[in-house]
C-alpha cells in the first residue's frame, strides 16, 4: 500500500483528495494544511518524512492570493519557493516522489493556440513569478518531480468564481464580466482524480514514471464571461452578463490574456481520459447543491 503525504490539504484540491480518498483504498493518506505543517519550517519538513516514510508527496499548499502577493512579496515566496524546495529536498532524501502543482500564469505570452509544456514561460506578477521559481526548484532538487501546471481551478469546498457568481446573480439584476481573459475552467475534482490515476498508474509500472512539467486543465475552452453565462444556465439564475474588458475591471496583478493548456502529454503518459469544463461544471454545482 502506497504511503502518500498531501500538503496544503484544507484547500480546494486537498478538500477533493479527501473526498476521493475512498475510491483509492490501495492507498494511505496523511492530510496536513498549515496547523499540521508549515512547508516554509526545513525542520518540520525533514521530521514528517522521517517519520513518515511516505511514497508520495502532493503538494497542494501554495500562496494563491494573486493580487495580495503584489504587496506580500515575502510569504508569497517562502510558501510558493522556499517550502517547495524543502519538500523537494526531503523527497529527495526518502526516495518519495514529489507530485506539484502550480498554475498557468507563469506563461503569460501572446501564443494563439493551446500552450505546451515547453513554451516560453513570461511570469507577469509576484504570484506567477514565485510559483514558477517553485516549479524550477522542484525540479532541480528532485528532477522526476511532477509539475502539473493547471487553470481556473474551481471546487465545491472553499472560495472560488462559481460561488462568488452564485451569489453575486442571485444578489443582482446584472454583472460585468470579463470576456478578453481565455482559458480553461478546472473542476478540483476532476484534477484531483487525475492525480490519483497517474499514482495509480505509475504503481502499475516497472518503471519510475518520467518527471517533468504536464498540463491538466478541464477539456474545452471559454472566457469568464462564457463561464459566467454556463454558471447561470445551469442554476436558472435571471442575472444579465455583460462582456468587459479587463482594462474596465483593474487588479493589482495581472492576468494572462490566453492560457489555454494543451493536455496531450499527460493524456498520453498516464491514459488519462480528462471531462469537458461544462461537465465539471455540472458535477460541482451538484455537489455544492
């Protein structure tokens, strides 16, 4: 029975893990968020894997607050750099293979088609900078880390853009939404049953799995304001969207214009089958209720 270590686990993907934990009994689980580990402690790192002797390590814990890490510059570091260099040194250290997860920001190019692991990597903000410093770190210490980038991850537990517009079209007659920003939505859920079959998979090897960067976002693409109108369609909300442009709707940090991801290597790696966003949107608004 595989031994499997997820950090950050009171966030959305970390929620999931524990949701689906049940369809996985050939593997054991040991949930930790900041009160069971602070990944920014080396002490307190080494100490878990010493005791632990896990197989796996997911690391779902990360600095998210895009536009509050322009101000926030060190935590954002030492969560989103430090803690992952501690992680990837401690997996280094037990024979534990490091499972990472990072974002699509860290692309932020003008690139017209779905983006590959191996496009140019143009961080636009202190977020995007720090989670791609993570992602090199990770893969420097612990070069068959695997870095799955992923998008507008979204789930029934904690806060994220379906809530907010669950509320906001219930609370108003009508919303603006960006419709300049192109993307991905991700259902938490289906990432983290994705992340489950590739442990699973790679169990069913005799050989290691290759590390490296991989994409998984939701199949499909749509902006904002799409996601927005799919959000309404499905609860019957009676909220007018209007498309705006970005520039309408300032933040502190900025966004990717376009930041579709192309799935084919993970898909091809692993025989991963990946749902439509419109499908997960569907599961998750049930799941939510």
């Amino acid at each position: 029975m595989s031994k499997i270590l997820v950090t950050g686990s009171n966030g959305q993907v970390g929620q999931e893990l524990q949701f689906l934990s049940a369809q996985f009994p050939q593997l054991n689980f040991t949930y930790v968020d900041l009160a069971g580990l602070d990944i920014t402690d080396a002490d307190a790192v080494s100490a878990i894997f010493a005791i632990g002797q896990f197989d796996y390590c997911i690391n779902c814990a990360a600095y998210t607050a895009v536009d509050k890490a322009e101000t926030d510059q060190a935590l954002a570091t030492a969560v989103n750099v430090t803690g992952v260099e501690y992680l990837a040194a401690a997996c280094k250290a037990t024979n534990c293979q490091l499972v990472h997860l990072s974002t699509d920001y860290v692309y932020h190019n003008t690139c017209n088609r779905p983006l590959v692991e191996t496009d140019e990597v143009n961080p636009q903000s202190v977020y995007a900078s720090t989670k791609l410093a993570g992602d090199l770190a990770a893969l420097r210490i612990l070069p068959q880390s695997l870095v799955i980038r992923t998008s507008w991850v979204y789930s029934s537990f904690g806060h994220n853009f379906v809530k907010t517009m669950q509320r906001l079209g219930r609370e108003r007659d009508a919303l603006g939404v960006v419709f300049d920003q192109i993307g991905t939505p991700t259902y938490a859920r289906d990432l983290a049953h994705g992340i489950l079959q590739i442990i699973d998979y790679s169990n069913k090897q005799d050989t290691p799995v290759d590390g490296g960067i991989y994409h998984y976002s939701n199949e499909g693409v749509c902006s904002w304001y799409d996601f927005a109108l799919a959000i309404f369609e499905l609860e019957h909300i009676e909220c007018q969207v209007k498309p705006i442009e970005s520039r309408e709707y300032p933040t502190p940090a900025s966004r990717p214009p376009f930041s579709v991801l192309n799935k084919q290597k993970i898909k091809n790696t692993f025989e991963l089958a990946i749902p439509h966003w419109r499908e997960g949107l569907k599961n998750c608004l049930e799941a939510i209720g």
